[in-house]
C-alpha cells in the first residue's frame, strides 16, 4: 500500500472536472448501547500517517486550504478561506470556524476545508479522527475522504467515502427531538442526477450529544468492505455487491446488495456495470471541512440557517488525525478487521444489532431467452433481477420498507399519509411488453392494513410522465392477504386518469410496478410478477356475458335457483347466483359439445367468484356435465364473503372425482355440452366473473425416477439416528418402486443431482409430479417433500396422506412450493437456480411408503 505520496512523487496528475459533494441524510438509524472501550489496542495496525496538531500552525506538508465559493456543489453559504480566523491549530487542536462574512461578501459566511490530496493518499487502511462537533441549525462538520486520480469519471463515479458527517446538532424541533446523530456514507454509481448513495446514522449511547465533547470516529477500509466506528463501537457496514449466478454460468441477480461503479471499458468502449470492489479500489485522500447550511441541513429539522448560532462563530475541534495500516496484507488492507457478531447482518427485529447496509447497486439482468417470459417475478422476498426501488415523494408522504412477515419472509410495505407520491419498482432496461399474450396478468398478492374513506388503491405502469396507465384495485378486506391478477392489454388501454387521453407505452415500461394510494393509507404487496401464457390456449366461456356458443340454463325443480346477469364497478357485467334450498343449479351449456380428451394434464377451469352469504355447512359444486350420470364434480374452498377471489380448478383431477352423486360415474371428456355447472349444496348467494378454460401446452418432463434413477442423480439421506431406511422393491405392473420406511422421528432421502437444477426460468404451471402409495404411518405423522440447496435454504410442503394401500398421482407447483420455505427455518428458502436436492422425502414420523414416476414438469 502506498501509504503517503507527495507532489514530487508524482509528475502526472489527471485533471477530472469534480463536484465535490459531501451528502447524506434518509439513511437508517440504529443506536447501540453496548460500546467498546476505544482505548483498548489493535496490534495489527500500524501507524504510517498522523497529525496531532501539537504545533502553533497548520503543517503545510499534510494539508491544503481550498479557497473558494464555489458552494460545494450543494448550494452552501460559506466561502472557503485559508484566513487564520478560519482554520488554525492552538493547545493541541485544530480550529476550523465558521463564522460571518463581512458585509457584501459573496456568500454570508466564511469557513475552511482542509485536503491531502497528493500530500497523502491511501489505498485501503484504518482512519480515524478525535474531534468535537460544531452545534446549530445549518452546521454540517465532516471527515470525509474524495478518490485522488478519479479514475472512474467524475464524481460520483470515482466514490466518495464519508467517514464522519452531522447536520444541526442540538437543534431542537418543535416536537422537543435534540439532533444528535452522525452519519457514515457511500457515494457512487452514475452521474449526477442518477448517483447513488446509502449510508446510516448512529446516535451516541444515553444520548450524549457529538457536539458536547470530544469522540472518536473511525473508518475501516479494506478490498470489497468498509466499517464505520464511534468511540470504538462498529455501527455500520457495507460491501461490494456480489453477483448470482445461475447454472449456466449467467447472471440472474445479487445475494448481497452493495455498492457498483459504472464506468467505460477500454478494449470495447461500451459503458458497463461493475459488481466488485470499483470504485473503491483506488487512492483517496481525506478532507475535513465546516460547511453552512447546503441542501441537507437547510432542509431537515428546523430547516434553513439560524444565524444567531453563527454569530460568535462556530468551531470544529479537531485533536487528531491517525492513518493505519494493515501489516498483515497492506495490499488488500485485510486481516485487521475489528469485527462483533451481527457486523454482517442487516438490522431488523429479529436482528436487532445488525450493521451491515444494503447498498443501492442494479440488480443483473438476466440474459434474454428470445421472447416474453412466461413468468417474470418483480418481487419475492426481494426485487427482482435488473430492478430498484424508487419513489416521488414531494409532500414526505409517502414511506416504503422490506419488512418481515411470518410464512412469506420478506414483504413490501408502503405507507401513505397524504394525498401525493408513490412508490415504484424502475428497470435498468425498460420493460418491452408488445410481445406479450394478450391473456398476460400483472399478479400480487396485497394486504390492507388500513386506509381513510375514499382512498383507492391504484397500481400503474409508466413510461415516463404522462404515459402512464392506471387501475384501481378492488380492496380485499382488513388485514386478509388476496390476491390481485390485471390483464396487462387492459391495464394499458386504461390510459392514465389524471392526463386524460396519455398511455404507458407497452414497448417501454420503465416503472414497471407503480403503487399509488390516492390517499392514507398503509398496505403490503408480495409475489408481484408478469404471467405471459405463451402458448396457452384460453376460451372464455364468461366475461360480460356468455360466449357465443354458451347459452345460460339452468335445472331448478323446486325454484330455488335464481340468477341474472348484474353490472359491478370495475368489472361491467357479472354473473349472480341466488339459491335458497337444497335443490338445482345454473350452467352454461354448449353447441356443439366440447372435447377436453387432448388437454394438457395441466388445463384448468378459472374464474372469478365473490361470496355474498352461505348457510352453514353448504359447499359450492363445480361439474363438469355429460348428461346424467356422466358427470364431475369438485368442491370449491369458500373465500371469505365480501371480496373477489380467484378459483383454479384442475380439469384431470375434476374429470377424475367422478360424480359424488352417482359414485362409479364420471363425465366424458370427449363430450361436453353442459361445460360450467355452479350447484351449491342449500342457501348461498354469489357472483361470478371472467370464467375461462386454460390449455397450456404439454410441459417438457425430466423424469428423475421411473424404474431407477435419472444417470445424473443418486440416492442419499440423512440419517443421523439409524430410522430411515430406502430400497428398490419390484411392484406388480410398475416394475422397481422407490420403498422409504421411517421407525423414528429424524432423517430423510433424496436425489441428489452432480449439477443443480435451475429452475428459475420454469413458467408459473410448472410441476414436481408423482406417484405415491403409504402402507402405514403413525398418528399425526406428515409426508414432507422438499427442495433442498443446502440447510438452511429449503423449502418444503405437505403432501395430503391418500388412502392407505392405494396409488396416487401427486402434483406440487413448483413457484408455490419454494415459496413455502423452510418450516423448521423460518425465512430461508431453496435458491431456485441452485437446487441440489431436487427430490427429498421426510416423513415426520414412523411411515412406509413407496415412490413411482418421479418427474419434474417444465411449462412454458
């Protein structure tokens, strides 16, 4: 590491046209009571550099005056001087003052900002500054460090670490809040106005006050990392973004959110992103500085300059300024880390000590596979690959966080308090939807926690003001997760209500999820994702009124069954449904019949229900109808009454159940004239909409075990207490058949794969298939089938127990069951591009049980 350089070291010196900014504010505050003794030594680094300022002027040697009124860059009102009342060094400490001007000065104040630059830059090291802080509304102190030879552009693509900032300590508000918090900062990213920070607050234990006595602050730098400390204490963390990749060596997103740079490449001279230590991998050199007033503290607490504070001048006292080295590796600055537990871990509830900052970098965009995706996820748990948050927040109304809720781990909540600003998901490259099914649906799941009278809840996809395109989503009830599906081609033919006559364009959506409250409002989304059924064939037997070929009839012997066709906000006509006994039914009927035979084992029937009231114990019956008794029916799990929800019916497994009525009988599915039949079991009164049959195309099946193994895979468990046991046995007309029996309470068996799945680009009806038959099991006993990529990142579910002895075909959606997680881990989940573990087996107690025909089935 070269640990000091001077200007005659150096006969080159790259000009860089610079705003030197030094900013912060909205960063995250996290105060720890539990400091360090600062006294306490750290043997592995080596003071190379200080000053004590134990002399009567300021060396020269170490540091240079800027003279200037150039502002900052952030609109201050100081002029930097290298006048005597502004900067001098007296008892053993350094004075900056920042004080009035005299009259008809270019700025109303005068200050001083000291650098080292090409007197002593570093690369990677231990700074740290003994100081007391200046106090008043509009005083901004700062230990700061700009890079040297900006070797990545102008600022702030080159970086800026700020090592100690505050703004307006002691200011009091009206509330009776005492500033009194210090921040530590990153910038980086693109040019202004598209750069990037993030950072985070710290306020002394008991509330001691940075701008009463003297602290230590410090900053330890090294190849990827930088930690920030006050009086010994390590309150902040951030790292260099690491990427994730899928199995083909691809980028698909990042497990850690960090800092990026964005600078060109020599050999190609394409602007590209970078996801490692860029652009703090380069010499810095450090500034200390008194600023008055400037977009941040002119804009926070009491806002603007208090003038009463500055009138006697206000002092910056510096003791010292040491500069470490890491003996143990001076190139990388590693190996001298002051470390606690929780350093690495972002802050949260559960986590309240947490240090580590999620920084600001763009997530990879995955590479294109030729057309629209099926299913493109925005958010689960995180953002989606190549997409940040974002807001328009002019009124401060607005707030949004990642916060944590059991079952689904991380969830977005966003919380209004007036009437303007939104939040938005942008993408580093826009969104081109013109290739998209016109049955495309922009899908979530949402929670109201509460809102005034009259808010709506509008959700939109922008292209940059005016064209944007909105929809007011219907409110599920408080506190109940629902979940929303918007055709796309409608959302976009909406156009935009507040500039009549302006569209998103479908060929360039930018924001692609925008949440807008028109008013308070406090709300939760999860699952948000673009389903483009390529390839599905969709009838729609319902939406407004029936298809052409569909004629309504109905079977009502003892007039208990009413219907009629009723209009509905939002939806135009619905489908209403009144029965008051026990009798009769409504149903669509068909000329000519429809034919099913040939339909994907994946097909389904969906629509859109609302239930107004049901009796106790009555079930709403789905059928399918050959004429009597050739039919099929499937009872529907009742949503709670009072909103709209989706139904999903699978066409095989409905065909399957046969008639309940007249057991041994089932429709034909070659010969459909009565395609929708709604029979409630006695009183119930609902609506229906948007009714439809969905044909996606046959899946592409990898079969994982049918006879035997699949040849990249071999069998394996976990078996720490002897009670699981696995063998092949021979079954009449199935050949060899996967045997687990189970006589304890611990261990499992899995297929374990030489390369791991990547099943991230699997479209939404994606499916683990198979066969399974229990002989026998213990009371209370489960049948877990999980994804595994390494404990704790599972995700499991449990299969429904079939009748004892008998073979059953299970199929598990693959996106709902890594989306269930880890139920002994709650929060982790299989890695969808790295699932090792592709079959596991855990019964939760003693049961026998055998496998056939284990499959995963890829949908488009």
């Amino acid at each position: 590491m070269n640990t000091i350089s001077t200007q005659i070291q150096r006969l080159t010196v790259v000009a860089a046209a610079v705003s030197l900014f030094s900013c912060g504010g909205g960063s995250e505050s996290n105060t720890q009571f539990d400091v360090v003794n600062p006294t306490e030594p750290v043997s592995d680094w080596v003071l190379v550099w200080s000053d004590e300022f134990d002399g009567a002027t300021i060396d020269t040697k170490k540091w240079t005056h800027e003279v200037n009124c150039n502002g900052g860059g952030n609109n201050e009102q100081q002029c930097y001087t290298d006048a005597a009342d502004n900067s001098f060094v007296s008892d053993g400490t350094l004075k900056i003052v920042a004080k009035p001007a005299e009259e008809g000065a270019a700025l109303p104040y005068t200050s001083a900002r000291l650098n080292t630059r090409y007197k002593a830059d570093f690369k990677y090291g231990r700074f740290e500054m003994r100081a007391k802080l200046p106090e008043g509304q509009g005083s901004w102190p700062a230990f700061w460090m700009l890079p040297t030879d900006y070797v990545y552009g102008g600022w702030p693509k080159s970086g800026e670490i700020d090592i100690i900032e505050a703004v307006n300590l002691k200011t009091v508000d009206a509330d009776g809040n005492v500033e009194g918090y210090v921040h530590g900062t990153l910038h980086y990213g693109q040019e202004w106005p598209a750069n990037k920070s993030s950072g985070k607050a710290y306020a002394l234990p008991d509330m001691a006050n940075p701008a009463d006595d003297f602290h230590t602050y410090a900053l330890e730098w090294q190849e990827g990392e930088i930690r920030w400390y006050v009086d010994g204490y390590l309150y902040a963390t951030q790292m260099a973004s690491e990427i994730k990749y899928n199995g083909k060596g691809e980028a698909v997103g990042l497990n850690h959110r960090g800092w990026f740079a964005e600078y060109f490449d020599i050999s190609t001279g394409e602007l590209e992103t970078h996801w490692d230590a860029a652009p703090f991998d380069q010499e810095f050199h450090m500034l200390l500085n008194l600023a008055v007033g400037g977009d941040w503290p002119s804009n926070v607490n009491n806002t603007g300059i208090d003038e009463t504070a500055f009138a006697n001048g206000q002092t910056f006292e510096i003791d010292y300024v040491h500069v470490y080295e890491c003996s143990v590796n001076p190139d990388t600055g590693k190996g001298c880390e002051t470390i606690r537990k929780g350093y690495k871990v972002e802050a949260s509830e559960a986590n309240p000590d947490g240090a580590l900052v999620i920084g600001e970098a763009p997530i990879p965009v995955p590479p294109s596979t030729g057309g629209p995706a099926p299913l493109t996820m925005l958010y689960d748990d995180a953002l989606g690959a190549g997409l940040s948050f974002d807001s328009y927040n002019p009124d401060s109304a607005i707030s949004y966080s990642q916060v944590e809720e059991a079952g689904r781990g991380n969830v977005l909540e966003v919380i209004k308090t007036g009437a303007t600003g939104n939040v938005y998901f942008t993408a580093a490259i826009p969104f081109d939807l013109t290739g998209y099914s016109p049955n495309a649906e922009l899908v979530f799941d949402v929670n109201v926690a509460s809102f005034e009278a009259g808010a709506e809840l509008l959700v939109k996809l922008d292209s940059g003001w005016p064209n944007v395109s909105d929809y007011t989503v219907v409110l599920p009830a408080l506190g109940e997760w629902a979940e929303v599906r918007i055709n796309i081609a409608e959302l976009l033919a909406s156009g935009n209500r507040f500039a009549p006559g302006s569209f998103a364009k479908p060929e360039s959506v930018t924001n692609i999820f925008v949440v807008e409250p028109t008013g308070p409002m406090s709300v939760k989304f999860d699952n948000i994702r673009l389903e483009n059924p390529v390839g599905t064939e969709i009838i729609t037997l319902y939406s407004d009124a029936p298809a052409s070929d569909l004629v309504f009839d109905s079977y009502n012997p003892d007039s208990f069954v009413t219907y009629a066709q009723i209009e509905e906000d939002g939806r135009g006509n619905v489908l209403e449904l009144v029965k008051t006994g026990a009798t009769g039914n409504v149903y669509l009927t068909a000329s000519p019949a429809y034919d099913l035979s040939n339909w994907s084992d994946a097909a389904e029937i969906v629509f859109d229900m609302y239930l107004t009231s049901v009796d106790s114990g009555v079930e709403l019956l789905v059928k399918l109808d050959s004429g009597w008794p050739a039919v099929s029916d499937y009872s529907v799990a009742l949503p709670a009454p009072g909103e709209w929800v989706e139904v999903r019916i699978n066409i095989a497994e409905l065909l399957a159940n046969g008639n309940r009525f007249a057991p041994g009988n089932a429709a034909d599915s070659a010969n459909i004239p009565n395609i929708f039949v709604l029979e409630p079991t006695g009183a119930l009164s609902a609506k229906f909409d948007n009714i439809r049959l969905e044909n996606p195309p046959e899946p592409t099946v990898t079969t994982l075990y049918d006879d035997a193994l699949s040849t990249d895979l071999v069998f394996d468990s976990y078996n720490p207490d002897s009670a699981i046991s696995y063998s092949e046995v021979a079954e009449d007309e199935r050949g060899s058949v996967l045997e687990v029996v189970k006589t304890g309470a611990v261990g499992n068996v899995y297929f374990n794969a030489s390369v791991p799945f990547d099943v991230s680009s699997w479209g939404a009806s994606s499916a683990l298939v198979f066969d399974v038959n229990v002989a026998s099991l213990d009371s209370g006993v489960e049948l877990l089938i999980k994804f595994d990529s390494g404990w704790p990142k599972v995700s499991d579910t449990s299969v429904a127990i079939p009748t004892l002895g008998e073979w059953t075909t299970v199929r598990i959606n693959i996106a709902e069951l890594l989306a269930n997680g880890n139920r002994f881990a709650p929060g982790n989940f299989a890695d969808e591009t790295s699932i090792a573990n592709i079959f596991v087996i855990e019964p939760t107690g003693p049961m026998s049980v055998k496998f056939d025909n284990v499959r995963l089935e890829e949908s488009q």
